[in-house]
C-alpha cells in the first residue's frame, strides 16, 4: 500500500486489494479457497466476490474467537472505526489487537486505512445484532434503529423527559438522545435521578438478551425508564435496551467476557517418549491386526448390502461379537477399512460388502507401512463413525459404511487435534478437556458446540485405538505424520505464540489450509523425479532411481528427493494407485524397529493349546485361525483346538497328514499326544456321514449311525425319512441339512454327485477392482502455492487488460467464432512420452512451452503455457495467449515445441 493510501485509506475494497503485493494475494486466495472457484477475471471481480454473503459466512466461519471478537466490535462501531475507538471496545485486548485486525484485513474482510478500519458490509450484516441474533455481544439496536417505528410526537416526549430541549423533527431528536447517552458525565447525571429498581431492570439487560417484558401498566420505575428513553418499545408487552444505553452501563466494553487467548493445554499425565511410543506400537500391531481379522471375516462370509447403503444392525453385531468389541469400535474399524478402499460393495444383485484386490495388496506390504497406510486415510477422512446408529437429519437411521456419515469438518478438525498434541513436549498427555476447549476457541463457528466436542472427542479416543497415540500422548510416529509441522525442529505452534502482525500473516487456518495442500500436492512423473514401484504396481524408470533411493531392512521404500510411488497395475484398483506422501513413509520407518518380527513358529501344550509368542506370518496366522480357535489375543496369542476347528480345518481341504506335517514344521515344541489324538478322531469320523442332492440326502456305511440320527428328536425338523439300510432322504436343502447336522454334534460332509467328499476349499470372495472413497470437505480443496501464483498472475493479467475479451481454449475470442491461427507456423507435434516429459520439466522449473492443441470442435490452434501442475492425465497453466490459469486433457495435445526467439 502506498504511503498515500496509508495516510487517507483506499476508497474501495478492490482498490485496496489492487494495491497488494503478489504474496498478500495469494495469502488472501489460500485463506479464502472458494474465491479460486471459478477464478476471478480480474481485482474487481475477486473484490466482488470477497464480499458476497456465502464467501463471508465461510470466511468468518475460521476465524478465532477473539478475532471474531474483534469483527463482532468492528460491526457495532461506527464505519470507518478509529483504532482508539476499538481498543476502547475492547479493553484488556490491545495486545493481540493488531493480530487480529492483520487476519481479517489478510482475508480481505477488513479494508480501508490502518488507523481508521472498515468491515466489509456484508460481514458487518451478517454480525450485527438483530432482534433474532442478538450474538455475543448482547447488544440491542441502536437508539435510531429502535426510534425508526416510534412516532415523531413520542420521539420529542422522550426528549422533554431527559431533560433535553424539543427539535424540529424526529432525526435531530434522535441525533440529541444519542448524543446524550454518549456523553458520560450527562449519562450519569441522568441516572442519578432514577427511582429504586431502575437501574436493577437496567443491569438485567445490559448483558444481554437486550430485551424484555413489560405489563400494560408498567410499574414507576419503568415507567421512568421509558420515558426518557433508556428502554424503548420493540413489540407489543416487549422493551429494548438501546445500544449506546447498554455500552455506557458497561462502561464501554462490546463483550463481557473478552478471550484474547486461546486456553492453556493443561496435562494429565507425563511418560516418557518411549514408554509411550512402544503403548503406540502396540495399538498399531493391534489395529493392523483387528482390519485383517475383520477383512477375512468378510472375505469368507460377506455381509449384505442394505437397500438404503450400508452394513445392517445384525451383521454389525455379529461382527462385533467375531472381533470381540464393542460394536462403535467394530463400525469404526470397518469405516477406516472402508475409507481406505480395502473394501466395497461388490456391484452383484445380491450385492455384498467383500474385501478389494487392494486388499491383497495392503496385506502383503510390511505392517509398519500398513499401519502408516491407515492413519493418513484416518487423519484426512471426512466420515465420522461415530454417528452409526443415530438418525440424520430426515429421520432415517445412519448404518456403518453407508450414506450421510462425511462430515466437513470433521478432517479438519482431526488434524488439529493432532497438531495440538504435537505441540506439547514429548511424552505428555493433554487433558481431554483442555484440548476440546483449545479447538472452541479456534473454532467457534466451525460447527454446532456440541458436535464439535463430540468429534474431539472421537479424534482423542481414535488416536489411541489406532496407535497414534500411546497413553494420551502423541507417538513420534503420529508425529511424522504432519509432517515438516511436526517433527522436532518444526513442532506445530499454538495460536498465542504467533506474534506476525502483517497484513498478510497467515494463522492457524492458513498453516492447517497449507500443509494440507502441501500434503496433497503431486509429486510423480517428471524426469529427475526419484520415483518407486507401489508394492502390487509396475516398476518404474530404472533411471528414476536418484541418489538416497533405496529400500530399507524390513522393506520400506526410503525417499530419495521429491519421492513419488507410481501407480500400481490399472487391475490393482483403489486406493493404492493414488501417490505415496513422504509423511506416511517417515512414519512406517519411525515405527518399523517397535513392532516385533513377524513368527513363523509357535509353542503347542499338552492342555490342547497353542501359544503364539508374537505376531506370525500371514500363512501359519491363517491356518492357525481355520484349525483352532483363538481363546486370548495380546502381545502373545493363545489358541485352543477343539473337535469343531479341526473339523472346520478338514472341511476345508486339510487332510489329517497335512495337519500334522503343519503342526510339526511349525511348533518349537512337540506335537502333544492328546492333540494328535484329536486330529485322528475327528478325521476317523469325518465324512462317514454324507450329504449330497436329493431335495437333500444322508448316506452311510454306518447304519447304526443313520438310525443313531433318524432316532433323535432333535432331526425331527430336517423330515428325514430313511429308503435304504444306509440312505435318508430330506426335503431340506444340502446346505441347511449340513448346517444342522453339525450343529447336533455330527461330523457329515458334502457329497458330489460322483460319490466324492466335498470339501469347502477357502473361499475368499472379493470384488471388482474399486476406488476408494474420496473425502468431502465442505469446501474446496487448498490449492499449493505454484497454482496460486498462477492465479494471482492471471487475476493481474485481466486487471492490466482492462477487461479485453479473452481467447477460448480452442482458439476463438470468447463469443466468437473464428479460430485463431496458429501464430509460429506449423503445428507442434512429439510423441505422447516426450510431450509428458516435456510439460513435467516445465511445471517443475517455471519455463514457457508452446504446444498444439486441438479444441473439443476440432479446430486447431498453438497455445504459450507456463504450466502448473501435470496429473491425471491434464495439465494445468497459466495459458498466456487467453492470459488466465486453464487446465488442457494431454489427449489433446499434438505436441511441443521451443519458442522461438524475442
């Protein structure tokens, strides 16, 4: 801003921002992301749009409690507000004031000089009080905006019973009474006179609410208030306190409680980091764990989908019961799976919910990456599994992995719960309380009060179910994943220590807004890119690999510089292909040496059991979970064979050598006789009894045994009926009759139609490949500084042109018909590879490219591009022949070219 503008303040809003440096803006473009969407053509339209009713709502919905003080100050002062004046609106903040008059200027909600500041008169609508939104002020209308329904005669009466000499007409009246009130040392002259009880019905209203009731005969000292004018009517039996009236009774002050400070983090508790990183560790073998268990539950018996989305009351129950948790942490599990796209609907008519071929993918990955995998899906997911099992707001119930669960806010929040813990040292655990009251303070209008704690809250309880944190404190594992915020030379900062007073200084929502575009900000492709293979994917470049590139020893890729994961095979699907942040690697390699090795061994005891010392391997871990069943889970799992898990395992298509050989290669210790013995008797029994096809059959060498099941009374509901010595025939169906008869304690086994036993070799359904669910903010994504740069050159462009009329992307003015010719000769053509190359090594070092391009009406044209960004298969520039940021599909592109000199 020139010293001019300084000393006498812009005249308009878009003059002030015309007057910003290029960083200012994009500060205002990044704090203000909607405004980028659809970019503004020039300073006059981003003025425009700053200043609709949605983009402000939006914008104070981010501001801090005392900022939002000081707006809500701002909006009852007089327009433009002398700084004294607004310091003496807010005493005990002239501290943190010029902090917050810089964010609210930066988000272009305040212009004008720095002295004598000016609300945007939107904001100052949308936060003056009103009758309906009294706000937090408590403030009632101004005497003018209360005298506007009251006739001139009454007006001239109040007049006389202050004291005050008659005007001529009701504004000069209005004007003395305000003048009057405004004055303290005639305000307190005039009270001095009050009758008892006056000034106690004015105390009851100088906080607010600013209205009362009044009976039809009021008593004297109301009387006496009325009459003069320190309370007016507002509606049949209803009074008002005037504004001016209730600032002089609190001498001054706009709030009464002024918050220029965030609350302190208190602590609860102090560990050690690495007491609480190995309490974290363990959650996280734990969390990895429960998604597999719960994943090849699913795999095996699908649950269906319910016809409104979703997984129903009983599957999640049962789920639940199988998992032994509670069913919110079972809805919890599944979400983050869900959310992560290891699993989907599997698109059949009878469709059910099945693990994805991402899955396979996730499953094979060493556990620190997995785990890695699912807390960055948990930090930036929008759905709240919390709600499962409440109601929207239509009345219809909300079910684990169906619709309506995506809450905006909800990532937004989870990251700065996160952050708050890393702001702490190392080791301490926060007081729940004390963290739910730092983020109202941030936050205050983000979203209901009672919806926000809540979802503080679940963020806390979520952290510690899945690792990230240990004991209430935050892991250093959870600490990488914030990144360069949270590592211990960058440990993210509370508000209070911000201290940046510029114009354009960026606060929290800015840094939260900026490491979340950071986070997301394409990293793959171009040529000097250290790139790797995703596990399951196709490798990549073997030039790409740069120096510090490399696996470590438990498998985990190390980043070279500006580190990207190519995309797995398109069969692959889902999540996976999507690129590998830094962040979720830092934090797989930081938890890598705190997990146990995976075993492939484990300890078997007389008493029929089997203890497991640690995690094992996928391949011994499934074939233990098919022949025992798993009695105790921890550091340690310990599993119990009965006769119904071998039989389960011999259903399966072991055969009773096979298991032996199992137990025998796997076991440290002897195969004790008693299970030996087991495995034997059940296989001796195993299949004497068939079920086969009739409408259902029974066959059996046995007739003893036949009779033995058409005696008992409890087959009575199967209608068996015998035809020969060793054949009984059913109405019900095989697979019923099969189930029933296992469940009376028989061992039968499925027969084909050639006579051979069946057996149910495992099963695992899965699903098409399938995308993982993206989140949904409530707002549009953050865009990363290069694009931002290109859109402050773009809006610059459109405001030195004067509003020519710019060229559309197939080369024609906009509204015209004729194409632009192409204005250096021929068209440029290369192939796909070197075009790629090409846009990639520009987007990365700022150059210009001419490319040919060919419009969705096939007319072909040249364009000169800075560009930006190049992912999925589009570029996005700043296109200097349309002088505006444009986004062109490559398909399109026949080719580049150098651009010719001068």
């Amino acid at each position: 801003m020139t010293t001019e503008q300084r000393s006498r303040g812009p005249r308009t809003l878009a003059e002030e921002l015309r007057a910003r440096s290029d960083e200012q803006l994009s500060g205002l473009l990044r704090a203000r992301a909607d405004l980028l969407s659809p970019l503004p053509g020039d300073i006059s339209q981003l003025a425009t749009r700053a200043g609709t009713r949605a983009s402000v709502i939006r914008a104070l919905d981010r501001l801090d409690v005392f900022t939002l003080q000081v707006a809500e100050a701002l909006a009852i002062a007089p327009q433009p507000c002398p700084y004294d004046t607004l310091a003496g609106l807010l005493p005990g903040g002239e501290r943190e004031l010029p902090r917050a008059l810089a964010a609210l200027r930066g988000r272009a909600l305040l212009w004008g000089a720095e002295r004598e500041p000016r609300l945007v008169r939107t904001a100052q609508e949308v936060l003056a009080p009103t009758a309906a939104r009294p706000g937090t002020t408590g403030l009632g209308p101004t005497v003018a905006e209360a005298c506007a329904g009251i006739s001139p005669r009454r007006v001239q009466e109040l007049l006389t019973g202050a004291g005050l000499p008659g005007t001529g007409d009701a504004v000069s009246a209005v004007n003395a009474l305000t003048e009057l009130f405004g004055d303290e040392e005639r305000f307190a002259r005039l009270l001095e006179e009050a009758p008892d009880g006056a000034l106690t019905a004015l105390d009851r209203l100088a906080w607010g609410p600013p209205y009362g009731e009044v009976s039809a005969r009021p008593g004297p000292q109301l009387r006496w208030l009325l009459d003069r004018g320190l309370l007016l009517p507002h509606q049949p039996g209803t009074v008002v306190l005037p504004r001016e009236v209730a600032l002089r009774l609190r001498g001054g002050r706009a709030h009464r409680e002024l918050r220029p400070q965030p609350p302190r983090v208190t602590a609860r508790g102090q560990y050690t980091p690495d007491t609480v990183d190995a309490a974290g560790a363990g959650a996280a073998q734990g969390a990895v764990a429960l998604i597999d268990e719960l994943l090849g539950g699913w795999a095996a018996d699908p649950p269906a989908v319910l016809r409104t989305g979703g997984v129903g009351v009983r599957d999640l129950k049962r789920t639940a019961v199988a998992l032994d948790i509670p069913e919110p942490q079972a809805a919890f599990w599944a979400e983050l799976a869900y959310g992560a796209g290891l699993v989907a609907g599997d698109g059949e008519a009878d469709e059910r919910y099945a693990p994805t071929p991402s899955y396979d993918v996730w499953s094979s990955e060493p556990g620190q990456l997995r785990w890695a995998r699912l807390a960055a899906v948990w930090l930036a997911g929008t759905r709240v599994p919390g709600l499962v099992g409440g109601r929207d707001g239509k009345g219809r119930p909300l079910s684990a992995l169906g619709p309506g669960l995506d809450r905006g806010p909800a990532a937004e929040l989870r990251r700065r719960v996160v952050e708050l813990l890393a702001a702490v040292e190392p080791g301490t655990a926060p007081e729940p309380s004390a963290i739910r009251d730092h983020i109202g303070w941030e936050l205050p209008r983000r979203m209901p009060a009672e919806a926000r704690d809540a979802l503080c809250e679940a963020a806390l309880a979520e952290a510690e179910l899945l690792g990230v944190t240990g004991r209430g404190a935050l892991t250093s594992f959870g600490r990488a994943l914030l990144g360069p915020a949270g590592t211990p030379d960058g440990t993210a900062s509370a508000p209070e220590a911000d201290a940046d007073t510029t114009p354009d200084a960026a606060d929290t929502d800015d840094a939260v807004d900026g490491q979340r575009a950071d986070a997301g900000a394409a990293t793959g492709g171009a040529p000097g890119t250290d790139t790797f293979p995703a596990p399951g994917g196709p490798p990549g470049p073997a030039s790409a690999a740069g120096p510090g590139a490399g696996v470590d020893s438990a498998g985990v890729p190390v980043p070279g510089p500006a580190e990207a994961f190519a995309p797995p095979a398109p069969s692959t699907g889902g999540w996976l292909g999507r690129a590998a942040e830094p962040t979720v690697l830092e934090a797989a390699r930081r938890l890598g040496p705190l997990l146990p090795e995976p075993l492939d061994h484990f300890l078997l005891q007389a008493d029929l059991t089997a203890v497991a010392p640690g995690p094992l391997l996928r391949e011994p871990a499934a074939t233990m979970a098919l022949a025992a069943d798993i009695e105790s889970k921890g550091g340690a799992t310990v599993y119990r064979f009965t006769p119904d898990s071998v039989r389960r395992a011999l259903d399966s298509g072991w055969s009773p050598a096979a298991l032996h050989d199992f137990l025998a290669a796997h076991s440290r210790t002897p195969v004790p006789q008693p299970l030996s013995y087991l495995i034997d008797d059940v296989a001796r029994r195993h299949g004497r009894l068939r079920v086969g096809v009739a409408a259902g059959y029974l066959r059996c060498e046995d007739e003893a045994l036949l009779t033995q099941v058409l005696a008992d009374r409890r087959t009575e509901t199967l209608r068996l009926r015998r035809i020969a010595p060793t054949v009984l025939i059913s109405g019900t169906p095989p697979e019923i009759l099969l189930a029933r008869l296992r469940e009376l304690g028989f061992a039968p086994a499925a027969e084909s139609a050639e006579g051979a036993v069946l057996t149910a070799a495992a099963t695992s359904h899965r699903t098409p490949p399938r995308t993982a669910p993206e989140p949904v903010p409530d707002g549009p994504p953050a865009a990363d500084d290069r694009l931002l740069a290109a859109a402050v050159r773009a809006i610059r462009a459109g405001d030195d042109s004067g509003g020519s009329p710019k060229a559309t992307a197939s080369g024609a003015p906009a509204g015209g018909r004729t194409a632009v010719p192409a204005p250096f000769g021929a068209l440029p053509r290369t192939s796909p590879a070197d075009t790629l190359a090409v846009l990639q090594a520009a987007a990365l070092t700022g150059a210009l490219v001419r490319i040919g391009y060919v419009g969705a009406d096939g007319i072909a044209g040249q364009r000169i591009l800075a560009p930006v960004r190049v992912e999925g298969g589009f570029v996005t520039a700043f296109d200097h022949t349309a002088e505006e940021v444009r986004t062109y599909p490559l398909h399109r592109i026949t080719g580049t070219a150098e651009l010719p000199e001068g």
